[in-house]
C-alpha cells in the first residue's frame, strides 16, 4: 500500500487490479465517513486517478458519490436533531411544512445536487403568503446548515433565495370604542369572565384554558402562567386533538402576570360562584379545580371558544378581530397609558423587550410624537 497524509487517500493493489481510495471530506447521513472507489488496471493510473481526486477537491468541487437523497436528510434532521428539542405543536408544524411544501418538490433530489434553484423554484410554487414562506425555508435552512455542519455537503444551497414582499397586514387592535361595546356584549354570557382575563391580560389563546385556582393568587393580584394548551396534530387522519402542555414553549413565556384590581375582583366572584356550582352538581372542587369550565363542566376546547368570540364580536358589531385581537388590544391600552415597555414586554411573555418593540413599533411612534408635544412650553423660545 502506498500510504499519504490523512485526506489525500491511498492506494493498494487489490487481486489484479489497483485500488485508489479517497475521502471526499464529507459525511453521510449515518455519521461515516464517505469514501470514493477507483479500480485501475495499473498502479499507474491509481496514481493518476488519485492526484485528479485531489486536485478536483482542491478546486472545491464535491465529489460525494453518495446516494442521500434531500428528503431522507430533512426527515432525519426533523425526527433526530429538532424533535428533542421542539414543543409538540412547533414539531408538528415542521413536520407538516416538509410533508406538504418540501418533499414532494425536492424530496427525491440527491443532496450533493440540490441547487438554489430547486430552493426558489419550490418556495415560489407554494400558494401562501410571506408568514408560510418564511416557515417553510427555515425547514429547509435549518437542515441544510447541519448538513454543512456536518460536511455532507460543502455550502448551503439556501442562500441567495428571493424573498418575496412582506404582505402580513397591521396588527388588529379593537379601538377604544369597540372595547366598550364589546365587554357591553360579553353580559349574560357564559365565558364572559374568561374573554374579560384575556382582554386584561394579554395572555396567549393556549394558556387561560388550563389555568388552575392555585395558578391565581387574588391576594397578591398575580396569574402564575406555567402551562398552554395545543392542538396536537395528526395529519394522517387529519384531526386535531388538544391537550394540556405542562411547560410553556420558551422560558419567558413562563411567567408571573399581574392584574387589575376590577379582574382580581371578577375572578373572585367567579371562584365564589364555581365552587357554589361544584358543590350542587356533587363535583370535586380543590385548588386544583380548572378556573374555567365548558357547559358540560369539561376543560375548554379551543376551536368551539373561537367560535363563541366570533359570535360576540358579530354581536357587537366588530369586524376583523381574532382572539389575538385581545392580546394586542390589551398591549396596546398598557402604551396608551405609559406603562414602561419592560413591563409590558415581561406582561406578555416575549423572549426579550426587542421583539415588544418590533412588534408595536408604530405605538411606541405614537407615543413618542406624544411626548415630544409636552415641549410645547418651551417652543415659544424659538423665534
């Protein structure tokens, strides 16, 4: 055998032939090594073949041989490498983006060949607006960056796709007027206490649903949020089970949120009231009794809650609104009366007071035109 360096290769005679063999450098989706094969009739042209190996790969040109194919790479990063780490319904949004958006386009294309134009040509053939755009290339960026990570291939195909234009609308915000009318349309119904703790705590849809009565202390006017519902796709049956996460997705989004004096005091004629409701229908009632019940005295589903709020919203008149619109309404009454943006950014649960701000940029513009006015004393100094 003729030995090298590591990475150069080597060479040995193989029953009657010459064997030239050459690490590309990279790996397969297993963890090995890849290696390429040359048989040669004479040591000679072993010799050749291996300096032409090393010179292509000098150039950078890939030489895997390698038979992974993109969509093998994906579903194996996505099940290995993110599953550990995703929340359920994050996993499942994954898992649904590459069954849908990314498989059946490049799924098949050997990974050493898929090019920026397989990328671009894929994400333009979507019919969906710029927020499935951007989910569907990060499925695709993240697993072609380990890839690169782990040298199966030498650079990422994703860079250098085209965007397209931003077409995500304003965020809605119920005005002040249209809150009015609708707290107005919230009397005499049945989950008038829980859209009331959405609207004054900015809480996200998931996390009031499986609030427990030790999670709120009315003493001390605080809501411990340590818990979400979702929705736990099964897109082979397509159907949609929800269940009870008991952690939330990020660190900040497991939080302490403080209330109003008026909420505190709704919620304790609400706990008055349940627990009175539990002891006729020979119900147990602990501090680990759900704050909110269905009709049917069951966990709150959250598809049947959208539809109740549509309803209320129609009732009062209000178009457009979603159940985000109460999160954002509540944002936005906490600007309007200045609550400093930490405040409001900890209230909410975002991951730091930057994503607060690109969020409600045009209040905090508002805002500041506002304060900016309070120098109308001293404008008069200016000739």
């Amino acid at each position: 055998m003729i030995k090298r360096a590591n990475g150069e290769g080597s060479i040995r005679k193989h029953k009657n032939k010459w064997l030239a063999t050459f690490p590309t450098g990279l790996y397969k989706a297993n963890g090995k090594r890849e290696y390429i094969y040359k048989y040669c009739n004479t040591q000679a042209e072993a010799v050749e073949e291996l300096r032409r190996l090393q010179n292509e790969k000098s150039m950078g040109i890939c030489q895997s041989k390698g038979a992974v194919k993109t969509g093998d790479w994906i579903e194996t990063w996505i099940e290995k490498h993110k599953a550990p780490k995703l929340a359920p319904s994050t996993l499942a949004s994954y898992r649904n983006n590459f069954r849908v958006h990314i498989k059946p386009y490049v799924g098949e294309i050997p990974l050493k060949d898929l090019t920026t134009y397989h990328i671009q040509k894929m994400l333009d053939h979507m019919n969906g607006g710029f927020s499935l755009f951007v989910k569907v290339y990060n499925v695709i960026h993240g697993a072609l960056e380990k890839a690169v990570e782990l040298r199966m291939i030498s650079h990422n195909p994703c860079k250098g796709v085209a965007f397209p234009a931003d077409d995500r609308t304003d965020i809605r915000v119920l005005t002040q007027e249209e809150q009015k009318r609708f707290i107005a349309a919230l009397n005499g119904e049945y989950y008038r206490v829980m859209l009331l703790t959405y609207l004054y705590t900015g809480m996200r849809a998931g996390e009031c649903i499986p609030l427990q009565w030790k999670d709120i202390d009315l003493t001390k006017r605080i809501i411990r949020v340590n818990k979400k519902a979702i929705l736990n796709h099964n897109f082979s049956q397509h159907s949609a089970k929800q269940e009870i996460q008991n952690f939330c997705k990020t660190k900040s989004s497991t939080r302490t949120v403080a209330i109003t004096a008026r909420l505190t005091a709704i919620l304790a004629e609400h706990k008055a009231n349940m627990k009175e409701r539990a002891e006729a229908l020979g119900l147990d009632w602990s501090e680990e009794t759900l704050v909110f019940w269905n009709t049917h005295n069951k966990i709150v589903q959250y598809n049947n809650l959208k539809v109740i709020l549509n309803n209320i919203y129609q009732k009062a008149g209000i178009k457009g609104a979603t159940m985000h619109t109460l999160r954002h309404t509540y944002a936005t009454r906490c600007f309007e009366a200045g609550v400093d943006i930490k405040a409001i950014s900890e209230q909410l649960g975002h991951a730091n007071v930057k994503t607060t701000y690109n969020i409600y940029i045009h209040l905090l513009e508002d805002t500041k035109v506002k304060e900016i006015d309070k120098l109308s004393g001293i404008d008069k100094f200016i000739a």
